[in-house]
C-alpha cells in the first residue's frame, strides 16, 4: 500500500499541532496560547483532525488487528494525559501528549506502508 494524500493532510495537521504545543513548552507567547491548558487543548484538537482526515480506521476496523490494537492504546494514553494535565496543568503531561500523538502518527504511517502485507499474513497463513 501507498501512502495517499490523506496522509499528506494529516502530516500536515499532526505537525502544525506539534508546533503549537512546542510553542507552549518554549514559551513562545504566540496569541491564544496562554499556558500548559491551552497547548493541551490546540494539541487534542489537532490530533483528533489528524486521525478523522487520515481516515485510518475507515471501514470496519477489527482489534484483531495489531496496529489498531496498538492506536487504541495509545489514544488512551493521549486521553488520560490530556484529562489528567487539564487538572494538574503541568508541562510533562502535554509533554507525553505530543510524544503519544508523534507516535500515532508513526503507527498511521507505517499501517499504510506495511499494514496490507501483515494482514494478509494473518488472514492467510502460509
């Protein structure tokens, strides 16, 4: 499988959120990003953009499959990062954010270049 231009999008959007939240953790001061919330904020928005244009779990997506089972893992883990650093508002916590939201979008990249080939080898053992 290729990567299309969904997935051109999604890097698009994925980084654009990094950068944010990196201008919140360097202090940046641009507008609207006042403080450790706000990045957690832009930086869960942007995520949640990235995954809906990737389109990465269209069509049935199964939890036999172990890159989603590995993307549902990670989703939690950005979700109680971001639920626990609105509280807390603390840097690490948008920290682990943008380090899981990297990941996904790693994990996204690598399911469009190798994900054809190992469910075929699941579903059709040799």
């Amino acid at each position: 499988m290729t990567l299309t231009r969904r997935d051109l999008y999604a890097t698009i959007v994925v980084a654009a959120g990094l950068l944010v939240a990196i201008s919140v953790t360097e202090g940046w001061n641009w507008p609207l990003m006042k403080g450790v919330r706000m990045g957690i904020i832009a930086l869960g928005v942007t995520g949640l953009l990235g995954c809906a244009v990737s389109g990465w779990a269209e069509g049935s997506p199964s939890f036999k499959d172990p890159f989603m089972i590995v993307a549902a893992a990670l989703g939690v883990v950005a979700l109680g990062a971001g639920l626990v650093g609105m509280f807390a508002n603390s840097t690490i916590y948008l920290l682990v954010m943008m380090a899981v939201i990297a990941m996904l979008w790693l994990l996204t990249v690598a399911h469009r270049l190798l994900g054809s080939s190992v469910t075929s080898r699941r579903i059709h053992p040799a």
